[in-house]
C-alpha cells in the first residue's frame, strides 16, 4: 500500500520513491510491513519464476466499511452520526487522497490483466486536508458535532497523494469518481 512511502519527502509520490519510513517509531510496524510483504513478493517471483503485480494502494472508501476499522472516513462518518466530537488529531493540515472502491477495483484488475510486473500506484490524486475533509463529512451527514483537535499522531504522515502517471500509462486506468 502507499504505506511503503512512510511520512513523503517527495510530493507526490511516484513509484521510483524509496519512502521515509521511521523503522522504530509506533507506526513502524505497519509501514516496514507493507515494505517487506513487497520484498517478500519479488523474492518470491525471482525464486520461482514467476510474475507478481504490486498495486500501491491509497486511502479508499465505499460502501460495507467496517464502523470500527479505524480509518478517518469510518470514524468521521461515524463520529458525525452519533452527534460525537469528530476527532481531528494535530491540526488538521495533514492531507490524504481519498479514492472510491469502485476505482480501485477497475484499477487492480486492470493490473492483474496486464504485464507489468514492477510496483504500480492505484489512487485519486486530489488531496485534500482533514479538516477540510471533517467539514465535509459534518455537513453531509448534518448534526451539529463539534470538531475536537487532540495531539499529533507520531510519524503520522503529513501528505499522502499518488502519482498516477504510471497507472494511466501502463494501464490505461484512472480514478472516474470524484
């Protein structure tokens, strides 16, 4: 997933980043994970001789979210619904690229059905802030939930967007939801 690119000194991310991942930090596990399940892949192809596809995969959303998954989308949505605070942690300037399910879908088996075999980023490029984002999901759902800033997640990323040249490139694909 795009965890591989830890908290980006490059803005966007293309595939040819290496990431800035801290390999201690409370996030270490999750983001190395992602880095060696992608090692482990290619590892894998070469010692057997086969293909393997590697989909980068960036913040999703779409119907049959679990409520209690802990992404920002779910907690926002569900937050709002039940007239909570919407958590915003740190201030809120941090920014994500939100892609609908249906999207990465048409994206990963576009990935599946062609011959590339090296690393490739399935997201929706428009960035947007999470504050931006909590305003967004508390007039949708309507209420009146305060937004509560709490402390700054450690290593939590401070941008997240895809570069997607390569997507529309080798797979003819791009996000069609707004």
């Amino acid at each position: 997933t795009s965890e591989v690119y830890g908290d980006p000194e490059v803005h966007p991310q293309p595939e040819t980043y290496w990431g800035h991942v801290n390999p201690i930090g409370p996030r270490a596990c999750y983001d190395e994970g992602k880095r060696v399940a992608e090692t482990l892949a290619y590892a894998y192809a070469k010692q057997s001789n086969v293909s393997v596809r590697v989909a980068r995969i960036f913040n999703t959303y779409g119907p049959r979210m679990h409520a209690n998954d802990g992404r920002v989308v779910s907690n926002f949505i569900i937050q709002a619904l039940q007239g909570a605070p919407i958590t915003v942690y740190g201030s809120g300037d941090q920014t994500r690229s939100f892609q609908y399910v249906s999207d990465l879908v048409n994206g990963m088996v576009a990935l599946m059905e062609s011959n590339y075999t090296q690393p490739v980023n399935i997201g929706n490029p428009d960035e947007h802030s999470i504050i931006t984002f909590a305003q967004l999901i508390r007039e949708m759902v309507g209420g009146d939930s305060r937004i509560e800033h709490l402390p700054p997640v450690v290593d939590d990323p401070q941008r997240r967007r895809p570069d997607i040249t390569l997507a529309k490139k080798v797979l003819n694909w791009q996000p069609t939801v707004p």
